[in-house]
C-alpha cells in the first residue's frame, strides 16, 4: 500500500461547513483562519479543497462561493439555516435551527456540543409556534428573551441548538457539530467530499 506523504489535513466537516456559512461575504484567508481558530496552512489546504470541488472561487478582494457553492449551501439550508450569534449568561454563543428533526435526547446531543469545546448547550423545540425545552415545554422566552427575539425562520416541530464555548469559533463548531448529527443521513455528498 502507498501511503501519501505530509500531513493529514487539520480541519473537520464543521470547518467546511463553517467556511461555507462565512463566505457570505468575500473573505482572504487570514480572516477565515481566524473566524476559525485554525492555522493558516490547515485553511490554504480547506480552501484548496473547496476551490478543487467547485464550491469556491478567489478573486482579489478573497474567497467567495460559486453558483456551484451557492447550491451546496441551500442545500445545507434545507437541513438547518444559517448560524445566529447570541450570548448565553455572557458566553458566546451560537443558534441553529435545525428543519424536520429526527427523534433525539437533548442530553446526548448536549454532550456531543462539550465534546466539541462548547462549555454547554441547550437543543430547544418549537411547540406551538414558541420555542420550548423540550423535557418541560418551559418558553425559551422566559429566560433568554434576547435570544428569541434574534431566531428567525423556525417553524412547529424544528429543533433549535444553542451552543455556547470560550470562544465564538468554539461555540460555532460545536453548534454546527451538533446539527451535523442530527442531520447527518441528509447531508450533500459533495459536503463530504470536502473530508476525504
């Protein structure tokens, strides 16, 4: 067997992802290592990558998503919509709405964000068109009210992951590693392309 030589890359599906929702906006590469918290080689081989498969282009003012790119993202967004960065009890944080989820424990899935560097998680459900813990059906609204007043687009039935970490990079990765497992048999093939 032949084995590649040099490193292995260092970025994860959640990069990719991460990369895919921040190139909203033209970004170079030092800004998306540090949106990150990834070295900058790990980022040139990310970008390399997504640039091979047709989801990036580069022009001078930095990386952008291609029609192709495009695609691939509104695809994601059938899954779960874009990040929200919000703050938990002072902690950076980030919320995802997750569409159409498949049964899960919130304790799992909030063990899945810590593992993942978040420093906790909440995974939320939206019962009669408010968003709700699901274990006692306790409004969101209650006790974050700022939160919900930044969620936008969720619908009866979705789940909404709310990480939290020391850094937003942190609570980003994690709050989309979250949504990446609850997603997971509905991801593009071509999203994981982008890890082989």
């Amino acid at each position: 067997m032949e084995r590649k030589r040099g490193a292995y890359p260092e970025y994860t599906l959640e990069d990719a992802i991460a990369t895919i929702f921040l190139l909203r906006n033209p970004l170079g590469r030092k800004q998306i290592a540090e949106k990150l918290e990834l070295g900058e080689g790990t980022v040139r081989t990310l970008l390399r990558k997504l640039s091979n498969l047709g989801i990036i282009g580069s022009k001078q003012r930095g990386h952008f998503l291609t029609e192709k790119g495009e695609k691939l993202k509104a695809k994601i967004n059938e899954s779960f919509l874009d990040p929200v960065g919000v703050s938990v009890d002072g902690w950076p944080a980030i919320a995802i709405v997750i569409k159409n989820p498949p049964e899960f424990k919130s304790i799992e899935l909030r063990d899945e964000a810590i593992k993942f560097d978040a420093k906790g998680a909440m995974i939320l459900t939206v019962k009669n068109g408010e968003v709700v813990f699901p274990e006692d059906l306790r409004p969101l609204k209650e006790t974050y009210p700022e939160i919900v007043r930044k969620l936008k687009d969720y619908r009866e039935g979705d789940a909404i992951v709310i990480a939290w970490a020391e850094t937003p990079p942190k609570a980003l990765k994690a709050a989309i590693h979250v949504a990446v497992i609850m997603k997971e048999k509905e991801l593009p093939g071509e999203l994981l392309e982008v890890v082989k």
